[in-house]
C-alpha cells in the first residue's frame, strides 16, 4: 500500500473530470492514486473497470458520429 493510497483511504479521493464521454457520462480520475471513476446509465458514480472502459469508448463513438451528423445537417441546412 502507498502512502498516496493510504492518504486516500483516510481523507478521501480527490477526483477530478478527466474525461467527457457524453454530456451525461463522465469519467474521473484521483488525482492522488489515479483511481478512475465514471458515470452509469443512471447517473451514478461506479469504478471504472475495463468492462465500463468499453462501454465508455463505444459511447463515446457513438455519441461523437451523432454529433458530426448533426454538424454536417446545420451545415447543409445553412447553405438553403
Ligand atoms: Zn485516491
């Protein structure tokens, strides 16, 4: 066990927005022992773990395909 670990278990994570998977879904990271955090479907906060990694990188594509469509659709829409 570190001491940055140990500092942690007493006084608390630090966390701090590390990642923006969606505007609904976020990921933090300690910024004392780098654990990571992310949010779930229902708005609650959950250990990231590897299996939530996926979800989140799937999410993330996704959410950023939809948005360069609704870019493009502003776009064209804005040319007429
Ligand atoms: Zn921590």
């Amino acid at each position: 066990m570190t001491p940055t670990k140990l500092y942690c278990d007493f006084f608390g994570h630090n966390y701090q927005l590390s990642k923006k998977v969606t505007n609904h879904v976020k990921e933090y990271t300690c910024k004392c022992c780098k654990k990571q955090l992310t949010t779930d479907s229902n708005g609650k906060l959950i250990e990231l773990t590897p299996k939530y990694q996926d979800i989140n990188s799937e999410l993330e594509r996704i959410y950023s395909s939809r948005l360069m469509r609704l870019k493009q659709k502003t776009l064209s829409s804005s040319i007429y």
